[in-house]
C-alpha cells in the first residue's frame, strides 16, 4: 500500500504490513511442522505450498522493512518525501 511519505500514518501503515507479513509467515512455518508430524504421503506438495508461501509472506516482509527504512532514514534528514516511498 503506498501512501505518500510525508502522510503522518505512512510508518504506521509500513509497520502494520510487516506485522501481517511477519504473523502470516508463522502461521505457514506451523503448518509446515503439522505437515511434517501428519501423513507423510501428503507431505510433498503440501510442504511445497506451504514453504512457497512462507517465502512469498518473507518476500513482502523485506518490501515494507526497506519502506520504513527510506521512510524513517529520510525523516531524520529532513526529507519530506524520501524516494522510493
């Protein structure tokens, strides 16, 4: 979700994208030992999803971590607007 950077929420809405993300990848990471314990026939393609999906909810992590990074970075110059945001 992009929001201009000098909105005063842009940290806030930043911060809550990593939170999903970070919430959602344990919630995949615990399906992923329930798959492991349960039947091991299944086991292949389920694990498959369930890690691809860890990796996607990783993936949207490091966006909204290098976001608030610019955001707060370009704060503490003065910046209004830091690039990229």
């Amino acid at each position: 979700m992009d929001v201009p950077a000098d909105h005063p929420t842009a940290e806030a809405l930043q911060l809550h994208e990593l939170a999903e993300a970070h919430i959602a990848l344990g919630f995949y990471l615990s399906a992923v030992k329930l798959i492991v314990e349960g039947d091991p026939g299944l086991a292949d393609t389920r694990l498959r999803e369930a890690i691809e999906a860890c990796i996607g909810q990783s993936e949207r992590a490091d966006v909204a971590l290098r976001r608030l990074r610019r955001l707060l970075t370009g704060r503490r110059r003065g910046d209004p607007n830091p690039e990229g945001c």
